[in-house]
C-alpha cells in the first residue's frame, strides 16, 4: 500500500489515478497510523510553500514525515513535495522546510523569451544513476532515451547542496536540480504522474523498491 499525504493540496488524485494506471493500490490520508505502517510513502502538491509548511504542521504530518524518514520508508516528494523536503524557499523568507535534505528552493531567473511559471515539456539530462530512472531490465534509462521528456509546472526551483545525490537536471533559464535520491528519500520538481510512459515508469520503479537503503 502506498500512502498519499493529504494536508489539503493539490493534484493527489491525478497521483492517485497514475498508480492505479501501475497497478498498484494507494490511499489518500493524513492518518499516522496508515502513513506510519504503509510500504511507501508520497508528499504530492501544487501552491505555495509557506501554506503547505502551514497545513503539514497544523495536522502534525511534518512529524510524521520525519518518522517516515527515520524509520527507511521510501518517500517521495513530488513537485512542492520536493521542494518542502529542503531546507527553505526564496518564495516564503523565514519559513522553514521539512530539512530531510540539505539545500535551497530559488526563484527561477528571468530571462528574455521565457515565461515563469515554466509550465511545459522540458528534457532531462540524467546522471548518478538514479534507482528511478532505470529501464525494465535494471538499465539505466539514459541508455534507452537519452534525454527523456517530463512535464513541469514551477516558478521554483532547488539548487541541491550534494551534488551526487541529484540524479536528473534540465535547462530552464538556469540549471534546475529536477530530480534527487538519497537513502531512502526521491524527489522529483516535475509531474510523473503527468508526463507519460517516462513519468508512469518512474512511479512504477518507486512502487517497486525493497528497500530506502543504497
């Protein structure tokens, strides 16, 4: 069983539906208990950092999240959910994040002919092997499809402290951290649930993982 966290966020149900698409069963819950004793673990979301830290903390889910953490459960932090997983965001000063990685959430740079919001297709440049991205026979992906294409909806982005545990960047006015593993902990910037057989295999491979552990 896979456990969705609901602290009033978006886009759980598309998550919700992308497992299914997978086959594997998931629940949308803020009940410790469920979240606590389910296999793996997902912190979906679209908004604004300073309002989620404010709904994990009013239904106690950022301690659950750290015993999530402590006890190996692999996590997955999707789109805001990456983002809360570090330290704290240019969008919201002063306001802490989860801090289960060390890092920062910028503001993505203007530049002449790009729109922020970046909402759209954008191709990834994978590297560190990544246990998300691997093929169906245990390849990495990037042997398959040199630069797969994932779909993003963000006006922020993370600039990672560890440099090996980013495991996907893209290009969008500045070099933007996409995708990270540590441990037992994934994040992705972008929508696997919304960027087709690449983003549906990713969730499949995370369904999939023994264990947090490298």
């Amino acid at each position: 069983m896979i456990a969705i966290i609901d602290y009033d966020a978006g886009n759980l149900k598309s998550v919700e539906k992308a497992l299914a698409a997978v086959g594997q069963e998931s629940v949308i819950t803020r009940d410790f208990q469920t979240i606590l004793s389910a296999d793996k673990v997902i912190l979906p979301g679209v908004g604004a950092f300073s309002d989620a830290m404010h709904n994990l903390k009013k239904y106690n889910l950022d301690q659950v999240i750290h015993e999530v953490a402590e006890k190996k459960t692999p996590l997955l932090g999707i789109c805001l959910g990456l983002q809360l997983l570090f330290e704290e965001s240019e969008e919201s000063p002063g306001v802490e994040g989860l801090h289960l990685l060390d890092g920062k959430i910028l503001r993505i740079p203007d530049k002449e002919g790009l729109k922020i919001p970046h909402i759209g297709w954008n191709s990834l440049n994978l590297q560190n092997q990544g246990r998300l991205f691997e093929s169906e026979k245990g390849r990495f992906l990037k042997e398959i499809n040199q630069q797969p294409y994932v779909y993003f909806v963000h006006s922020y982005y993370l600039k990672a402290a560890e440099p090996d545990i980013v495991k996907a960047t893209t290009e969008y006015s500045t070099m933007i951290d996409a995708s990270v593993e540590k441990d037992n902990i994934f994040a992705c910037q972008f929508h696997p649930e919304k960027s087709s057989t690449v983003g549906l295999k990713m969730l499949k491979n995370f369904a999939n993982l023994q264990g947090g552990q490298d």
